[in-house]
C-alpha cells in the first residue's frame, strides 16, 4: 500500500476512514491482521485493564501484541487517572502504538462498576485529567464515548466533548447508544453527526455500522472516520465492500472472492490464530469467522453445524479443506460479489442467517 494518500485523523496518518473497532475477546494480533488485509487503515486492541497492565502478566501482553502494517490504537480501561497513565506506562514499554484510547464507553458491569468504561461519563473532571495525563507520553489521546442521557449525567454529550477536547483530546469516537441501551437497541446516528458538525475533524462514529451506505452516512454527516464492529462480525468483508463502495482504494480480490479462496483466507487465519494465539482460541475464532463468511453458498449450514463440533484445528482444518476441494465448482453468488447491498442486520451476534 506504498505510496497512497493518507489523511491525518487525530494525530494518525491513516490511508481511509474505515477503521476497526475495539471487541473485547475478539480484535486480537490475528483478527486485526486480517482487518488490516482487508482494507482497514486502522485497527484497535481489544480493551485492556490499566491495572492489569501495571501487574504485567504473559496474557495482557499477548493481547496488545503484534503490528500488522496499519496504525494501531491501544485502548485502556481503569478507575482513575493515576492507574491509567501506569497501565499506559507499562503497554508503552512492551509495544508499539500510534495513539492511546481511554474506554470511557463500555457499560459492561465488570469493567464500569469499578468506575471504569462507561462510568467515566459521570466524573467528567477525572476524565479530563485522564486525557490530560495521558498526552506525557506524547503520543496522540483519543476518548471512545457513548451518547451520554440527560438527568442521569452530570454534563450533555456536547459538554462532554468539549471538556475533553479543552483537556487536548485529539479525537473522540461516539458511540451512538447509551449506556443503559448496552447494545440494544438502535444506534443515535444523528446524535453521532450533529456532533462531528459542532466539532469539525474531531469526531469518529460507531454504531449499527452494516452495509457500505451506514459509514456513508456518517462521512457525509461531518464524521471523519467509521468503526467497523458487528458488522464486520457479521460480513467479514464489509470493509472492503464499503471502500469500494466510497471509492478508495480497495483490493479487488475481497470483493468477489471465489468459494475455495475464502476457504483459504479462512484457513490461514487460523494458522495464524494456532501461532498467536493458541488452538483453542484460533478454533472458537474461525467458527465465528465462518458466520460471516460464504453467505448464500449452497452447503454452509452444513459446514458450519460440522465446524461446530471440532474442538482440534486439525480436524477444523480438514473439513474447511475438503469443503474447499468442492467448492471449486460452485460460482460466487450475486449477492456475494459486492455488487448488491447487503440485508440489514440488528443483532449481528445471533449465530447463523442462513
Ligand atoms: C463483542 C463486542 C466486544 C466489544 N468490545 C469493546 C471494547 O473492548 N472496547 C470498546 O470500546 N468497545 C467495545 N465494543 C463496542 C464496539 O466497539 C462498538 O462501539 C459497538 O459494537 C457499536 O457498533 P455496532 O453497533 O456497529 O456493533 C464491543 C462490542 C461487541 C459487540
């Protein structure tokens, strides 16, 4: 990808606005990877403890490990400033980063009972001082956020990007969606927009982000990038899909790939995932990867019912192999090639449409 344009999006020479999000227990060193190959122009860790980090384990540094030849943003969560700018001392020292990312959006109980994650929202000060502390390692801070609700927090989503921004945030990324909505629900796209118009080349959009025309939508409301999470879940080659679709640059080969060649994306992925990050992981990542693969190929609820019961990759591999071996006569369907618009989909994390 020598040689193409980039856009600087908060500190970030980034080569598109399509970007994948962080998943907890999901965009590891492989799953970036494989985003990346695919078209994204950067990618996020999975969230990590800030408090983990400072008692550094083999585990945390396996989850923040690896580049794969696109910016790559760390995102931390933890209590309070002090833990944070510990835990980002730590992750600094074993890894490279293009910019730090404080998780002030995760509703989850684990992570905002201990004032972490979504929690953040109520304390706005600390939040600041947060990005405030953070910018010592010179490296640009960014904030994910969710829409915040009126009479249940202190400071509107307005105020609250604006303080973090006159605490020299560099970027915010806005989830849609409350806390109290977790990830029900629909995504407040037009909270997320009119946003990016208050605070021009500041603004990121996440949420119910599945075909091309949701991450144009945001574009053309004034956001300056897109994050890719359920969606990708759900079509793993919605990125290049949307690239194409908005007219970057995006490798042909994603957009029309024939039954055997997914089958050996597939395939080297969990190679990939066996050395990263273990059988077991790589195992439980392509039976997920395969949800969102080879839709409307005759045989593949079959084949992912067979996935389904292989708890080895070498059994794993031999299926997909042999499926491939078969599907060397079947045609890519219309409705793979890119071509059409893909069916929306809400609940990107129930298992099989087919
Ligand atoms: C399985 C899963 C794991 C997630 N993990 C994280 C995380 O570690 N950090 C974070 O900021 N958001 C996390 N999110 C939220 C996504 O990054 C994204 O903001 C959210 O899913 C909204 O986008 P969507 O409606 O397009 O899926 C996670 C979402 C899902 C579904």
């Amino acid at each position: 990808m020598g040689g193409e344009r980039k856009y600087d999006i908060g500190g970030v020479a980034v080569a598109n606005p399509i970007w994948l999000a962080p998943l907890a227990g999901i965009t590891t060193e492989t799953y970036r990877s494989l985003h990346a190959q695919l078209g994204a122009a950067l990618v996020h860790t999975e969230m990590v403890s800030a408090a983990g980090l400072s008692r550094e384990n083999g585990k945390t540094a396996r989850m923040i490990g690896g580049r794969c030849g696109v910016p790559i943003v760390l995102q931390i969560f933890g209590p309070d400033a002090d833990t944070m700018a510990r835990g980002a001392e730590c992750a600094l020292a074993m890894g490279r980063f293009d910019a730090i990312e404080i998780n002030m959006a995760c509703p989850m109980p684990k992570v905002a009972k201990k004032s972490g994650g979504a929690s953040m929202l109520f304390f706005p000060d600390e939040s600041c001082r947060t990005v405030a502390d953070l910018k010592r390692f010179g490296l640009p801070v960014w904030a994910k956020i969710r829409k915040t609700e009126p009479g249940r927090h202190p400071l509107s989503t307005v105020d609250f990007c604006a303080a973090l921004m006159d605490a020299s945030a560099d970027l915010i990324i806005v989830h849609g969606r409350t806390p109290a909505q977790r990830y029900e629900g629909a995504s407040d796209r037009e909270a997320v927009t009119s946003l990016a118009v208050k605070f021009p080349g500041l603004i990121s959009a996440s949420g119910d982000y599945y075909v091309p025309d949701d991450a144009k939508a945001y574009l053309d409301g004034g956001c300056v990038s897109v994050l890719a999470a359920r969606g990708a879940m759900r079509d793993v080659f919605l990125i290049p899909k949307t690239l194409c679709a908005l007219g970057f640059p995006a490798n042909e080969k994603y957009l029309n790939m024939p039954v055997p060649d997914q089958i050996n994306l597939l395939a080297e992925t969990g190679r990939e995932a066996v050395r990263n990050e273990g059988e077991r992981f790589a195992v439980i990542m392509v039976r997920k990867l395969l949800s969102g693969m080879l839709k409307g190929i005759s045989g593949v609820s079959r084949l992912r019912e067979d996935c389904a019961f292989q708890k080895d990759w070498a059994s794993l591999e031999k299926i997909l192999t042999t499926f491939a071996e078969a599907g060397k006569k079947i045609p890519v369907s219309r409705s793979q090639s890119g071509l059409r618009p893909q069916p929306k989909i809400n609940n990107a994390l129930t298992s099989d449409i087919l």
